[in-house]
C-alpha cells in the first residue's frame, strides 16, 4: 500500500496520532523502527498500540477491531500470507495507511539471493550460537561491571574506563546485548589505577568522558534523587571534576587508548562509537 495515497493529516494539526503495530514475534523490531521514525516529529505524538505474537485470525480479529476504534497508520511484521491479506483489506476498506516493515527488505533479499525465504516467524530469535553468546557476554558484563574482577577484565572485548557518570554500566549492557564482553572500571580520586588495568593487552580499552557542566548536573541530580545532602563536596565541585576529567584524558593518552566525548551522546551513540573502534581494531594486523 502506497503511504503517499493517504491524504495529510497536517491540515487538522492534530498533537498526537494513533500507530498500531502488529507482529507475529515479540515486535522488537518493529517498535524500534517505529521509534527511530516517530523520533523526527516533534510537534505530534504517536499513541501505540502494540500486537506482539500475532499468528492466527482470531487473534487477528481483536487487532482490527482495535485498529477500527482508534484509526491511524498500521505498521506490521507479519510472514503469514493469509494474514497479511485480510489486515491490508481491512486498512483499505477504512482508509488507513498499512506497510510492512520487512517486506521491502525480504523483496530485495528474495531478488538478490534468488530463493524463496523460509518464513520463520520469530526467526530473528531462535537458540542459537549467537543468541547464547549475547547471554554469555550479558553475565560477563554484570560481573565485571564497576571495577569488580578486574582479574578476569583479560578476557574482555572491550574495558570503558571513565569518571563517575559517563554512562560506563549502561553502555555497558547495551554492548553486551550485542555479543560483546564488556567490562568497566570507575576512575576515582585519589585511587591509584590497578595494574590489571593498565597492563591490559587484549581488549580495547575506551575512555568515556564528558564536560564538567554535564557530570556536575547528572551527579547533582543522583544526589537528589537518593536524597542525599553534601554541602562543598568535591563530588559536584566543578574544579574537583574538571580535574578528574583531566586525569581521565591523560591517562587514556598515555596509555594510547581511544577515548569518546559523552556530553551530547545517547547511549546507543556511544555503544556504536565502540563498536565502530573495535571493527577497526579488529582489521588490523596482529602486532
């Protein structure tokens, strides 16, 4: 269904809109490309309305019936030819937008490879070596998360070393989530850096850090949330911090080890500014 046959809705400058997203997995993906999209308009706000597991008609029929009580754009990941069928019928009888997120990508694949796909449902997600290497590097990860067992950091992928609040344990989770063993290590004033750490020789090890206007705010903020009230402690002091960023950078510079501006990063940002130097590390030639 051709998205540019539906009339704008600009002309009633509404503040939100309804999006139904039906899928025949857990919708993983196609929340996350409905996200990324939605992310671009500002002024409007989408209400969702997820489907996940979708896979027979009676399950299907509480979906349209949905879809008919709040009208607004189908977004769909569905491999049964049947279903697909009747949910696009049911948006072209009351006039609403209905695309496939997959389907594009499996056309061109079908075209490219010359053979038929296999229409797995939830094929994204079956048991296999890559799915128990992401559960392997999530226990690595959450084991040497904040300076613990830096015995064992050898055995890493990656080590994220930076000052408190640089975002090291979420980024670090995050790239677990991609197979990737990762652990971190907080710098702290006026402890000494373990040896374990700057002996390392197989991971890449990446320095986080940030302005000292940014971990200033985000430590404030922590203070607050856990209620905690310290009067001129150089945990919000600006120079305190300013310094401990200092040490952070020269230590990564003496040591050669590459190291990414958070201040205006997302996580997700900053996961795949990693995941891009280790790519190139990997390409290199072994020493």
């Amino acid at each position: 269904m051709n998205p540019q046959s539906f009339p704008s809705m600009s002309q009633r400058a509404p503040s939100y809109f309804h999006l139904h997203l039906v899928s025949d997995a857990t919708g993983e993906t196609l929340t996350t490309v409905a996200h990324a999209a939605t992310a671009q308009y500002t002024k409007v706000s989408p209400v969702e309305h997820v489907y996940p597991l979708v896979r027979t008609q009676k399950q299907l029929d509480r979906v349209l019936a949905e879809i008919e009580e709040s009208p607004g754009i189908v977004l769909y990941t569905l491999l049964d030819d049947e279903l697909i069928t009747r949910l696009e019928k049911h948006c072209r009888d009351l006039g609403l937008p209905c695309l496939s997120i997959l389907g594009p990508v499996l056309q061109l694949l079908q075209s490219y490879l010359g053979t038929e796909t296999s229409h797995r449902v939830g094929a994204q997600h079956v048991l296999n070596a890559e799915y128990f290497k992401r559960i392997d590097a999530l226990n690595y990860t959450m084991l040497h998360d904040d300076g613990q067992h830096l015995e064992g950091l050898e055995e890493a992928d990656v080590v994220l070393v930076g000052v408190s609040r640089t975002s090291k344990t979420p980024t670090s989770i995050y790239l677990a989530n991609r197979g990737v063993k990762t652990g971190n290590v907080p710098l702290v004033p006026g402890v000494v850096v373990s040896r374990h750490v700057e002996e390392l020789k197989q991971p890449l090890v990446v320095g986080l850090y940030a302005s000292p206007e940014r971990i200033v705010q985000i430590r404030q903020n922590r203070l607050l949330g856990l209620r905690v009230h310290q009067d001129c402690d150089q945990y919000i002091d600006r120079k305190a911090v300013a310094e401990e960023i200092a040490f952070s950078r020269k230590l990564c510079a003496r040591h050669n080890w590459p190291s990414i501006d958070v201040t205006r990063r997302s996580i997700e940002e900053t996961a795949a500014a990693v995941m891009s130097l280790l790519v190139e590390r990997r390409r290199l030639p072994a020493d």
